[in-house]
C-alpha cells in the first residue's frame, strides 16, 4: 500500500486517533519490517472505537496479529510525539 492510500486512512474520525496514528505513520512505519507493516495496514481496516479501546489498553485484541502492532504503537508513542519530538 503506498504511502499517500496510508495517510488518508490513518486519518479517523477522531482527533486523539490521528495524534497518533498520524505520527507513527510518518516516524515509525518506514522502520517497519514488511510483517509489521502488514499489520499495520490490518489495523487500519478496524472501528475508530476498538482502535481507542485498544490504544489505550483498556480493551485487548483477540487477534494477535493486532496485539503486536498495538504494542509497537503504544511503546513508540513518546519518539511520535509532537511535544516532545
């Protein structure tokens, strides 16, 4: 998926979801290997409300697939940052 498709649909329909998917796309995502930005890519095709959910650990994913990338994303969420960055 080439960057441009990725960018619009890291864009949701919630702020606080673009605060962070939009960062990690641009910082992270290109670090990525292949598998994990497969994952990635799985992930964008989730609700806004279960992505919330799962960033903020307040629900898990059955899918292991999505737990990882979850992961990625929350442990690299202070270099994605716009405050601290």
């Amino acid at each position: 998926m080439n960057i441009n498709r990725l960018s619009w649909a890291s864009r949701r329909g919630m702020l606080e979801l673009d605060l962070m998917l939009l960062p990690f796309l641009e910082k992270i995502y290109p670090t990525l290997d292949l598998d994990d930005q497969k994952r990635y890519w799985k992930l964008l095709e989730c609700e806004d409300q279960d992505l919330w959910s799962w960033l903020l650990k307040s629900k898990v994913s059955d899918d292991p697939d999505l737990q990882k990338i979850i992961g990625i994303i929350r442990n690299t969420r202070a270099l994605t940052r716009p405050d601290i960055a």
